[in-house]
C-alpha cells in the first residue's frame, strides 16, 4: 500500500488547505459527499472539519469509496473550481494532479462501483432524494444495481420503522429465525402507521378513503412486484449467461422502478413523522 499512502498524501496537499475543501461549505461539502458515495461524510466521523473529514475517508478501510471520492473530487477540481486554471501553473500542483490521475487510472474503476446505503441517514427524506437522484443519474450503467439498492433502501426504511416502534420482524421459518420478506414487512408497517383494513384505515381521512385505500394497495403491489423484478434483474444472485439478469435492465424501467419506490419512501416516513414525531 506504499503507492496508496503517496497517493493519500498529495491528495491531502492538493484539495486541503487548513481544514479547507478547495471551495466548498460544510453544506456543499456534505451534499457533494453524500452524491459521490452515499455518504456524509463530516457527519459520519463526528463534526470533523472538512480536510480532517477527506483525512478520515482516505484512513478509512473501505478503500473504493475514497477512490471513488477523490475520482469526484479530481472531477469537480477540473471542470467546476474557479481557481483550477490558476493552479495548473504552479508546477508542483500540476504534477500533483497528474500522479492523482495516474493511481486513479491504475487501481479505479467506475463499473465496480455503485453507491452503498448509509444506514444512519434513512429515515431523512432529504438524503432519500439526494440518494434517488444518484441512482437516476446511473441508471444508463447501473440498472441491475439500482433495482437492488431500492429494494435494500425500501426494506431498510421499513426496518427502521419498525424499530423505532419496538415491533419485530423476525419470522420462524424452518425452525430458524429470519427475517420476515418483503410481503411480510409491508404488512408491519401499514398496520402500525394504520394503513390497513387491520387497523380500519384510521389513519387515512374519510373523505378520500375509497380513493387513498387503492392507492394504499397500489403501493403494496411495488413490493410484491419490485421483489420479483429484483429477482430477475437485480445484483445479489449468481447469474447464468442466458438469465435475464446478465443483461442491464433498459434505463426507463430502471427509472421507473427507482421512483416508484423513491415515492413510497417518502410517503411511509412522512406518515411515520406525522404519527410519531413531535
């Protein structure tokens, strides 16, 4: 890893400057990590400034999210910083930049990555949008994969609900404890944000409930369905050459399903903050 502490090293010497990011804010800067990685970074190594936050990330043992960072980063440097063309005359940050370039070009590469889901972050719709519009964006190459990341997001935003109200969703199957599936899961959460016949729908104003309740049922549907979709198309099965899901699903369906799902998302945090949150 000789090569990686050189390259960390002029990382740090080129886009930090006294716990300065080229020109972002702490804002900017979180938006800009959370874009790249799914993450935020200042938040999740406790407040850190921001070159102390890019510090932290670089001595961070997932090693493809701090290339995949600085990719983004060398990528913001050359086509959105003021400054980059009076830099690029200063010979030690020219050369600088080019032995970035160089390692990147070695030892990163774009179609191996795709952006994890930050656990701490799920039940706020604003990263659930920032994360929504990541996935758009890699729809064209990432198909396959933002179909399994917006199930994983949908079954982990369930989870949490359920947590957060002290209710399980493990299941005896087999005579071993799992966790319940998809069908399963959605059924929890509509009961206990009362969305359900179980719960005589009291949580949906009388006025519209003939309507609401189809569009309740329409909402169930995308997890029955986003499962087996998921099941043909997604990551996390072994795929034979002629299988469905050897092939990138076509963007507009990848889209499609994102923001089905992105839609859901919102709707189940929303009901769960206006029942539940002061």
């Amino acid at each position: 890893m000789d090569g990686y502490m050189k390259f960390k090293a002029q990382v740090l010497k080129l886009f930090n400057d006294g716990g300065y990011v080229l020109d972002f804010g702490t804002k900017s800067f979180s938006d800009f990590s959370i874009d790249s990685i799914g993450i935020d970074i200042i938040d999740k190594y406790g407040g850190l400034s921001k070159g102390k936050s890019l510090n932290a990330l670089l001595n961070d043992s997932n090693y493809h999210n701090s290339l995949k960072f600085v990719f983004d980063l060398v990528d913001y440097y050359e086509s959105l910083y003021d400054d980059y063309m009076d830099d690029m005359k200063d010979i030690e940050k020219a050369k600088m930049l080019k032995n970035i370039k160089l390692y990147l070009n070695d030892n990163y590469s774009r179609e191996e990555y795709f952006i994890k889901i930050d656990d701490h972050q799920i039940m706020n719709n604003d990263y659930i949008r920032r994360l929504t519009s990541t996935m758009l964006k890699s729809s064209d190459k990432f198909g396959a994969e933002s179909i399994g990341l917006s199930k994983d997001l949908l079954e982990s935003v369930m989870k949490r609900i359920l947590e957060k109200r002290n209710v399980s969703y493990k299941i005896e199957k087999n005579k071993r404890t799992v966790d319940a599936d998809m069908n399963v899961l959605t059924s929890k959460v509509f009961n206990e944000l009362h969305l359900s016949h179980k719960t005589k729908n009291k949580n949906i104003d009388p006025s519209i409930n003939e309507y609401a309740s189809a569009i309740l049922g329409n909402l169930r549907m995308i997890t029955e369905n986003m499962n087996k979709l998921r099941n043909e198309f997604g990551t996390g099965h072994g795929k034979g050459e002629k299988q469905p899901g050897s092939i990138n699903i076509p963007p507009r369906y990848a889209n499609l399903m994102i923001g089905s799902v992105s839609t859901m998302i919102t709707f189940l945090i929303e009901t769960y903050d206006y029942l539940y949150e002061d």
